[in-house]
C-alpha cells in the first residue's frame, strides 16, 4: 500500500462530526461560489461542493487525502444537500442550514490560505540568501 503523505493542517481537521467532516477546505474563489449557490438555491452550494471536492477540495476527515475520503465527502455532501433541498419547506431550516454550511465553506477556504501564507514566509525566511550583490562582484 502506498503511503499517503498528510496534504491538509491539523488546525483544521473535524473530530466531532463526521458530517461537519465532509464540508471540503476549498479554494477561496470556489468556496464564495459555493456559499452564492447556497444563498439563491438552498443545496445548490453543498452539492456543488462535493463535486467539487473530487478534484480542488480536500475533505476534512483527517490530515491525509486519499480518494476514498474524497468520495465519501462528495456522498454525504449529496445528502446533506439533498436535506437542505427538503428542510426548506419547514420554516425554511434548509435554507438557513444551506447558508451556514456556504459559510463555514468560506472560513475554512481563508484558514487554508492563511496558514499557507505563514508556511511560505517561514520558508522564505529559512531560505539561505545567495548571491545578493552581483555588480559587487563585477567591480
């Protein structure tokens, strides 16, 4: 078996909830889409998401993505978005769950980019300074 190397930060994996688990961290421009979908199609968003998190999200069940847990995010997103489609007729819960899903979508998208913002200035910083004054050299 191969071993799959850890692609998502610890900060935010799920522990509690399998279904809060399956919310994928996307990119942020795809993760406001989602959350536009959710606002005008309740469901649209968390559905959208899931396919979506087949190829650009990763899903948050644990630290590793592999494509069994991305399969199974994109399933209990279908499901989800299948719940919030249905819950709208009740006193529209499903249109209100369908937003806040799309919202801690967006959270998480700008979580993801801050801590690879951090991670590439410490690299920067770490990184040996090399051959800083060529026309120095020339002289």
């Amino acid at each position: 078996q191969q071993e799959i190397a850890p692609k998502l930060d610890p900060s935010l994996v799920e522990h509690v909830s399998l279904i809060r688990g399956a919310i994928p961290v996307l990119p942020i421009p795809l993760a406001w889409i989602c959350l536009f979908f959710n606002i005008f199609v309740p469901g649209l968003g968390t559905l959208s998401s899931g396919l979506l998190c087949l190829c650009f999200g990763k899903p948050r069940f644990s630290v590793r993505d592999d494509p069994q847990a991305r399969v199974g995010a994109c399933c209990l997103d279908m499901i989800v978005a299948i719940g919030q489609m249905f819950t709208i007729l009740f006193c529209l819960v499903g249109w209100g769950w369908s937003i806040w899903w799309g919202v801690i979508m967006v959270k998480l998208a700008r979580k993801q980019k801050k801590i690879k913002l951090a991670a590439e200035q410490q690299e920067r910083a770490a990184a040996p300074v090399l051959g800083v004054n060529h026309d120095a050299e020339r002289a």
